[in-house]
C-alpha cells in the first residue's frame, strides 16, 4: 500500500474541511507548490489534488494552481473536483495530470463517465465515491462537493461500472474526513472482499502510523492523507513504509527538517 498526500484546494489556497462541512475550513498558510515539494522530499510518488470550488459548483475553479503543481513533474498528480465534461477530462491528460479522479458525475451522469473510462483506459479514469452510512448501515453516496445525499448504495455504483474496466475507486467516509478519528477500515475491507479485481484509494480519518498500517494489512492499494500530514502528526520515519520513493529514516528526517 501506497501513502498519497492529498491538498485541498479552495479559491486557490490550501484548506482542510471537518466532515466535508465548507463552514467549517481550516486554511494553511502554505503554498501548493510548497506542499508538492515536501512531499516529494519525504518519498511520495503521487499526489491528490482536489478542487473543493469544483466539487461543490460543478466547475473546475483552481485549474492554474493545478496546471502549474503538474508542469513541474516531480510528482504523478491525480485530480478530482469539478470533473463533469469530457472538455475538462481531455485538458487536466493533456497539460500532465497523470490520473482524473471523478465524483459527482460518476453518479449523475454515468453513461457519459463509462465512454471516458473506455476511451481514455481505467489507468487515467478513477472514481470517487464519497459515503455516509444510513441508519441501517448502508454506505450511501454523497454528490456535489457531500452537499447531495443520494438513494444509491456504494456497491450498485460500483457494480455499474464494473463491465467498463473500472479499476481505481477512491472513497471517503465524509463523517470522518479531517477529523482524525481514524479510518473506515470495516468499509475499505468490505469492498477488498466483494472487488478484489479494485484499487481501493482510502481516504478520510487517517491520524497514525497504525493507520495506515491497519489499512493496509485489509488490502487497500492506496491511503489519502491530508490533515495528518499537514499537521505533521506522522513521523517521517513511520511513513518510511508507505511511500516509495523514500530515502533511509536518517536521511528523511533530515530532508523534513531543513
């Protein structure tokens, strides 16, 4: 398993949300870019962009601040957030997003979302499915940025695309995200059993080591982070594990302080 750092973008700053709730942002004083490069310096191999103006009104609204994070090159970058057209598909591949991550119009506009994965390949198409549990347990998922509650569980969303190759789907429990009470590994664990064949990107309430751990003895390809890393919770030398690109503990922890 994989640690991908994840930046949250809201008009063209880094935030952090409690339970997707948009009254409720925490805002950093650090650049994009500036979190890029930390990142890339502690050893990981892609980053999670997601446009938060995009997710919540349905129009990419931080495309410079990403264009500019993906010229740079030092990290695969995947991007979600205001994917709704095939125009905004086709510009994120082709100024250098290596992965479109798509949410709301996976569930609003399906047909339109298989045709991307059939024409573009499940290595450049990811779905993210964001959920709430109902009173009787059933993920449900959420649309528009966590602001829609829907009627459709996160299995039928994923058993409808699975004819077309689907292969990375990301999902956020939005009770837990940014909360750092810890993620829904009963959740990440239900979908490795029912589609081994997936990719599960967990994302939402990772706080520690033991996390990231637990979710990957479960069989999650890939964990997000975002507050926990922006807080600097984890110490370099316990997210050694988990990214590839890191260097020796000694020299890692050096690279994090300088």
């Amino acid at each position: 398993m994989i640690l991908i750092p994840s930046i949250d973008l809201r008009n063209g700053r880094c935030v952090r949300l409690l339970k997707g709730n948009f009254d409720q942002e925490t805002r950093y004083d650090l650049e994009p870019h500036e979190l890029l490069l930390r990142y890339r310096s502690l050893g990981a191999s892609w980053l999670h962009v997601v446009d938060l103006d995009g997710a919540k009104d349905g129009k990419l609204a931080n495309r410079s601040v990403i264009v500019r994070l993906a010229s740079s090159r030092a990290l695969k970058i995947q991007v979600g957030g205001g994917v709704r057209s095939t125009a905004v598909v086709d510009d994120l591949l082709r100024n250098g997003i290596d992965r479109v991550i798509v949410g709301s119009a996976a569930v609003e506009a399906p047909a339109e979302v298989q045709g991307w994965l059939k024409k573009y390949g499940p290595e450049k198409i990811g779905l993210a499915f964001d959920i709430r549990h109902d009173a009787g347990g059933v993920p449900r998922v959420l649309t528009r940025g966590w602001t829609k509650e829907t009627k459709l569980s996160l299995w039928e969303a994923i058993d409808s695309y699975l004819p077309y190759g689907l292969k990375h789907v990301l999902c956020t429990d939005a009770e837990l995200d940014g909360a750092l009470a810890g993620p829904a590994v009963k959740l990440y664990e239900d979908g490795v059993k029912r589609y081994p064949q997936i990719a599960w990107q967990a994302s939402g309430g990772v706080r520690s080591a033991a996390d990231l751990a637990a979710l990957a003895a479960i069989g999650s390809a890939a964990a997000i982070s975002g507050k926990a890393l922006l807080d600097e919770l984890i110490k370099p030398s316990e997210l050694l594990p988990f990214l590839p690109n890191a260097s020796s503990p000694a020299s890692t922890s050096a690279t994090a302080r300088s």
